[in-house]
C-alpha cells in the first residue's frame, strides 16, 4: 500500500471517534472491541459493520495497519484482524482534536 500523501483527507466524525478508540484499545482493537469501546464510551449504538467499512476506508488512507492474530477455537479457527494507527493516523486525530478545539474555543458559557 503506498504512503499516505499530504493531502491525506481530513478525517470524519465516524472515523475520528474509531481512531480514538483504536489507540485507546492499544493491541486489543479489533472490530468487535472498537464498537463495544465506542458504544460504552459514547452511549450510542454501532454496527460492526460500520466499524469495519470505516476501518478499511481508514487503512486505504495509511491512517491504521492490520494484521491477523492466531485462530481461535471460540471463533471456529477464525483469526481476528487487529487494528493499529500509524503515525498518520495519530497525527490526524491531533488534526482533529485540534480543530475541535479551535471551534469551541470561547463557546464555554454556551456550552454549558
């Protein structure tokens, strides 16, 4: 897969928020844990099939890698694919959070 370029696109709300929890989840991030992560940590229901789209769209833009862990007997000896940002990635979730940030700048007595 060939590096990200500069114009890499800015990242989505979605997509954002699946980043966050792949770092957060370190070596555990996998479709299934990304969605509970994010269904526990934002109240709001996620279909694994949402996380995985997103992941792949995320991979083909160099923001995440993917790798295959061990067949499990509890999976049928199915191999669950683990998911890992890349220094882009990380870089464009600091974008993102930075853009956030900016745009709430000031906004505390409205927010409130």
């Amino acid at each position: 897969m060939p590096p990200p370029s500069a114009a890499s696109p800015p990242l989505r709300e979605f997509e954002l928020v699946v980043l966050l929890a792949v770092l957060g989840l370190r070596d555990q991030a996998y479709p299934v844990s990304i969605r509970d992560a994010i269904e526990e940590r934002t109240r709001r229901k996620v279909s694994r099939a949402a996380v995985f789209i997103t992941l792949e769209r995320l991979e083909r833009h160099g923001f995440v890698t993917s790798r295959y862990g061990d067949p499990t007997p509890v999976r049928g000896g199915r191999a669950k694919r683990f998911f890992r940002a890349t220094r882009t990635g990380i870089a464009a979730v600091k974008g993102g959070l930075h853009v956030i940030q900016s745009m709430t700048a000031g906004l505390d007595k409205v927010l409130e």
